[in-house]
C-alpha cells in the first residue's frame, strides 16, 4: 500500500494544501475534484522504492506534514485525508464531514477505510521536542504505527531509554557490517571510562574539619591499630615488594601506633589525615592492596569510595560539620576494613553522629546495596575475562557483546545518582554526527524488525529534519547510505516508501524534481511550489529556487558588499574597503572590484 498523497483541509497554519507524496501519480485539483492518475515515473533510480523529499523555510508546516501523516495510522489530526494505492485499486482514509469528488483513473477501493489496511508507518528521528517532554504530549502508537523519535523513547525514563537505545545500536552493528566500513569504524567498541578520583573535596573537608580534628581520634587510632599492620605484614616480609612499597608509598605510611594523639598536635592530627589521603587518592595503592574479594571489586570500590559516601554523607546528615565527620571517619573505616563495609557497616555509625540522622535509616543501608552492584560489576569482568586498562586518567574496559554492554550500563546506572562524573561510557571512535547517523539507521533497523511481526509487505519510513546534526559530507552522502541500507534490510517482496524532511541542499541534490515537495510562504497560509529544483543543482541554485533565498551569500557581508560596490562607483573607498576586498572568497566578485579599482589607479 503506498501514500499517494494527502490532503489538509486544516491543521495547525496548513489550509486547503494538497501534497503530493509519490511521482508515480498525478495528483492535482480539477474543478473542485481531486484527480489521480497513475504516469510513469523514473523510480528505478532509487532502486525500486519510492522517495520523497519535503523541504521548506522554518514555519512552513514540514513537521505538521510528518505529524498528519503519522495521524493516519491513528486518529486523523485536524481534517484531511490520505489516499493509497495498492497496485490495482485506491483507497482514501477521510475524516472530512463531506469529502470533495474523487476523479481516479481506476477503482476505489473504499472511503473511510481501517489504518490497520494500510501497512505499517515508522515514524523516526534525532529531535528532542523540550515541550512535548515536559507536557508529557502523549503520541499514540499501535501494532501498525511505530514511532521511533528522540521523545518517544525517553517516556520510560532515561535509564531505561539510554539502555535500550544501546542495544539497538549494538544489534545494529552486528547486523550492518558493510555501514561500520562505509563510515570508517568497522569494529565499534563500548567503552566505560572510571575516572581517578579526585583529591580535591577531601583536602577541603580535611581543611574544614581543622578546629574540630579531636573528632576522629578514635578512626586515627582505628587506623594505625589495623591497616598499617597488615599492610607491614602483607607487603614487607616479601623482598620483592620492598622496593615497589618505597618508591609508591609515604615514607610514613607505616608508622606504627603511638601516643601523640592524646595531644592536641593539629599539625600531627593533619600529617596522619595526609598519609590516609594518599592512600585513598593514589591508584598504585589499591591497585596492590588485596581483600576478601577479587582485586577489581577493591579496585572500583576505591575509585568511587569518594563520591559515594560524599553523597550519602548529603542525603543523611544536615549540618556541614556532621556531614564532614561522616564522611572522613566513613572513608577510614572502609580503608581499614576493605569490602566488609557492606556486610557489618551498619553497626559503624559514629556514636556522635547516630542521633544526628535525618531518618531513622542507616546510611550504610546504601552502601550495602552499593556495593552489591560493584561487586556485580567485578564479577562480570572477571567471568568474562575483560582486560581493565590503567590509564593516567583511570581505568577502561571495552566489550562489543550486546548482553554485557546492557548489563553493565544498567549496573552503572544504578550508581548514576552516586558517581554522576566520575563514570563515561558510550561507542567509541564516533563523532557526533557520525552517532547521530548511527541513531537514526539503528532506530529505523530496529523498528522494522519489530513491524515485521505484522505479516505485511507495506512499509512506509518518515524521518523528520534529516540532515539534523549530520556534517555537510554526511549530507551529501546521507541518500546513497539510506538507499544502500534499505535495499540491505529490505525483505524479498517488501515495498517501502520513505518521506522525509529536510532544509539541506546537499540532500535536495540527490532527489529527481518530481520527487521534491518544496513548501513555500504565500501570505499567512502555504503553498506547494510548482517546480523544484533537486537532482544535480548546484548548492547556489538550490539555495535560491527550492530554499526561496535572498541571496546565497551572508547578510552581513552581503551589505558590506553593496556599500563598496556602491562606494567603487563614486571613487570613495576606504583603505578599510580596499582590504576587504583583497579578502573576498568568491574569485569573479574580488577580481571585478579589483580591476576597477586599479583602474582608477592608472
């Protein structure tokens, strides 16, 4: 079944418009009928489908076209009507109180008909409409009608939506192999990115901490009782760690226990809180030191332990100070006694801060889930033997297997509110454009696949603002890869039509004339441009014929220009002016002025 056309009686600033959506008819107004006719039209040129191109000056209605299109497939927006073909006979599908006649040049087939005849529409694109978002404008879907949009897919929640759009992307490379070549990355890697932490806040509430530093005497004391000793045991009964421990560690990190901290000393109370700090904060540390679980179990925990009780810190306690103590007090604690802070860290909350608390929950409540998931996170590294690179800004791993990008992207996600800055990740090797173009293939070669449980061979792709983040050479080469992929996804015996939007030349170019439906501002309605201009223009005839520009030169130097060809004439330039002309891009313009000016000269 393919979309002839539409027509719009009224919707939004669209009045009484007739928009033709195939070359392969005629479509036009007669004495107040509507005629079709089949001609013959040159649709080998895309390759067996049918193409079309809106374009248009914002505000002419090319996204209310795409909106009324989608709104066949549910309940007609405004009032209109589409017509169909399906290769012997026409259909109209009308919400018009009286439709206008009807002159065809074969059956009708019938008037008013069910969408669910008229096989699928997948509606796709890269824009995130901020006011639908907030509004919740709710688009209406079903088994026939499939939207694919940057809003649509954010309406289960941006974990969710981010998920999913992965594994689309993933299941897409798998698929498309000869799409990854075409745009020079043919192995994409997912890569999540754990920064180093920074040292920054705990030197600040260490600073801040000054006056009251009699706090922690218990953790100081904690601390040189329990980790200083194993790590002395651990590490300097073996010769071959003598060297490395001096060379990375603080030459007072292995001090034992003594009495200074009865004294009132802040510069001995500082110099200790320093050595645990260059503990926490330096990754040759907790890259060696071993606990009960695995090494990278330690080694996440250490490089999120910062952000994550300074988080819970602010969720549970009000006032600086107790947030500050916790957090201090909660960073030695788990420094001493590694990964069993999940397991027994509820009955370490500091006697001063226990009455303290916001709720009466227990802060290490989330710490205890927290670290159920890092610990789901290092088990699935190790399980499948993925390699963790230290770099001079942290830690990376890669995989391409769709199932363990999504499971470790909704672990991550989990930590989101706790490690915001301090985890990336994302395909690498991609530039924004090249991501935007990935989206949209993906979106359109997931979106069919899900359409196909519908046993039809119609299909028709509309894809608003096209060339929306695409540099101009992804524009320029933007048809051909869509023709390509459609014809590598196609199914034998599938038809699909595709409409789409534009305000870029380089796309127009590549779109025979009859296939181009140039929207144009005719007082405050629209109309559809006679002629267009498309296949083999050049962008300077596009730009002026199909985009109804002014001119194809900036406004700015484009009046500049008028006051120095004008300032030629009466011999009254500038040395200012006789500069910019040396400067101008355009050859013939530069030349012209400069010969009039030597001229002058002689």
């Amino acid at each position: 079944m393919e979309l002839v056309a539409i027509y719009i009686k009224s919707y939004k600033k669209i009045k009484h418009l007739l928009i033709p959506l195939s070359s392969a008819f005629d479509c036009y107004w007669d004495n107040s009928n509507l005629s079709v006719k089949k001609i013959n039209n040159l649709r080998k040129y895309y390759q067996g489908n049918n193409y079309s191109l809106i374009l248009g000056q914002n505000g002419t209605g090319k996204t209310t076209i795409i909106d009324f299109i989608e709104s066949l497939y549910s309940s007609i927006k405004g009032e209109g009507l589409g017509i169909f073909y399906d290769g012997e006979k026409y259909s109209v599908h009308s919400n018009l109180a009286s439709d206008p006649p009807f002159l065809f040049d074969s059956k009708i087939n019938s008037l008013n008909f069910q969408p669910n005849n008229m096989g699928c529409l997948l509606s796709v694109n890269n824009i995130f409409d901020v006011n639908k978002f907030v509004f919740r404008d709710r688009e209406y879907q079903n088994k026939s009608f499939l939207k694919m949009t940057a809003n649509t897919l954010t309406n289960k929640g941006r974990k969710r939506a981010f998920i999913d759009e992965v594994s689309r992307e993933a299941d897409f490379f798998e698929n498309n192999g000869d799409f990854l070549k075409s745009i020079g990355n043919p192995h994409p890697s997912f890569t999540f990115k754990m920064y180093s932490p920074a040292k920054s806040r705990y030197s600040s509430v260490v600073k801040n901490m000054t006056k009251n530093l009699d706090l922690l005497d218990y953790e100081l004391n904690y601390y040189l009782d329990n980790f200083n000793k194993s790590l002395i045991n651990e590490y300097l009964s073996k010769d071959e760690s003598r060297g490395y421990v001096k060379e990375h560690f603080p030459s007072n990190i292995f001090r034992e226990k003594t009495d200074h901290l009865s004294n009132d000393s802040e510069e001995k109370y500082l110099s200790d809180l320093k050595v645990i700090g260059d503990q926490i904060f330096n990754k040759q540390i907790y890259k060696i030191t071993k606990k009960n679980y695995d090494d990278t179990f330690w080694q996440l925990i250490m490089f999120f332990l910062s952000d994550i009780l300074w988080k819970i810190a602010g969720a549970y306690f009000s006032h600086r100070d107790d947030r500050d103590y916790f957090y201090i007090s909660s960073l030695i604690y788990t420094l001493v006694n590694g990964s069993n802070i999940e397991e027994d860290g509820d009955n370490y909350i500091p006697e001063k801060l226990s009455l303290k608390l916001k709720s009466n929950e227990n802060p290490y409540y989330d710490f205890t889930e927290i670290g159920n998931i890092i610990h789901e996170v290092s088990s699935l590294i190790v399980e499948n033997d993925i390699s963790l690179i230290n770099t001079s800004e942290g830690v990376t791993f890669t995989t391409n297997d769709s199932s363990l990008i999504s499971d470790f992207s909704h672990l991550f996600g989990g930590l989101n509110q706790f490690i915001v800055t301090s985890v990336e990740f994302g395909w690498s090797g991609f530039s924004s454009g090249e991501s935007a173009l990935v989206k949209l293939f993906a979106r359109t070669f997931n979106g069919l696949e899900r359409l196909r449980s519908n046993k039809v061979s119609n299909y028709i792709l509309t894809i608003d603002e096209v060339d929306l983040y695409l540099h101009p050479e992804w524009q320029r080469s933007f048809l051909k890869r869509l023709l390509l992929f459609i014809n590598h996804i196609k199914l034998p015996g599938e038809f699909i039509q595709v409409i789409l939007s534009s305000h870029s030349p380089l796309i127009a170019s590549d779109f025979l004339p009859e296939d181009i439906v140039t929207l144009v501002k005719q007082g405050d309605g629209v109309e559809v441009a006679k002629q267009s201009t498309g296949f083999g223009a050049s962008i300077n005839q596009l730009y002026t014929n199909s985009f109804s520009l002014d001119s194809t030169i900036g406004e700015y130097s484009r009046d500049l220009l008028g006051e120095i060809i004008n300032k030629v004439k009466t011999h009254d330039l500038s040395h200012f002016e006789k500069e910019l002309i040396s400067r101008i891009g355009d050859d013939l313009i530069r030349e012209k002025l400069t010969e009039y000016i030597n001229y002058d000269l002689s």
